[in-house]
C-alpha cells in the first residue's frame, strides 16, 4: 500500500466505475442479441436453434444484471469511503 490512501481509495473508485460500465455494455448487448435472436427465431422457416440461443443470450443478461448489482454496491460502498477520506483530510 503506498502512502496516499485517498488516492488508492479514488483509484479504486474509479476501477469500479470502468467495470460497472463494461458490465452494463455486456449485458445491453446481451439483451439486444436474445431480442434479435427471438425476431429471427419467429420467421417462418427459422432454425429452432434460434429460440435457444436467445435462451442463452437472456440468461447471460441476467447473470450480467446480477453482476451489475453487485459492483453497483461495492461503488456505493467505496464512495462512501473516499468520501470519508477526503472530508479527513479536509479537516485536518
């Protein structure tokens, strides 16, 4: 640990933001695949493969939503802490 835990503490805060970006990306583009995939699936004469991976596609939006939640808290959590941080350092 190097000696400017408010630096660490914004650093990480930021390595949270990326991530939640990078997720909420994945999972829209997700989201956008199964409902393209369900369009396609209901031409006539689709693969019925089609339906399936749409399937897939839906489930890993929902793992993807899941995940999001989860680093969306952790972000909250650590802004908290940068926030402390900085009113510290602030006061003294």
């Amino acid at each position: 640990m190097s000696g400017d835990p408010l630096g660490e503490a914004q650093a990480t805060e930021d390595a949270l933001r990326a991530q939640l970006g990078d997720l909420i990306g994945a999972k829209a583009r997700a989201a956008h695949e199964a409902a393209r995939l369900d369009v396609r699936a209901g031409l006539p004469g689709a693969d019925p493969e089609l339906a399936a991976l749409a399937d897939r596609h839906r489930a890993q939006a929902a793992r993807l939503a899941a995940e999001v939640e989860e680093v969306r808290s952790s972000l909250r959590a650590q802004e908290v802490r940068t926030e402390s941080l900085r009113a510290d350092a602030a006061g003294a």
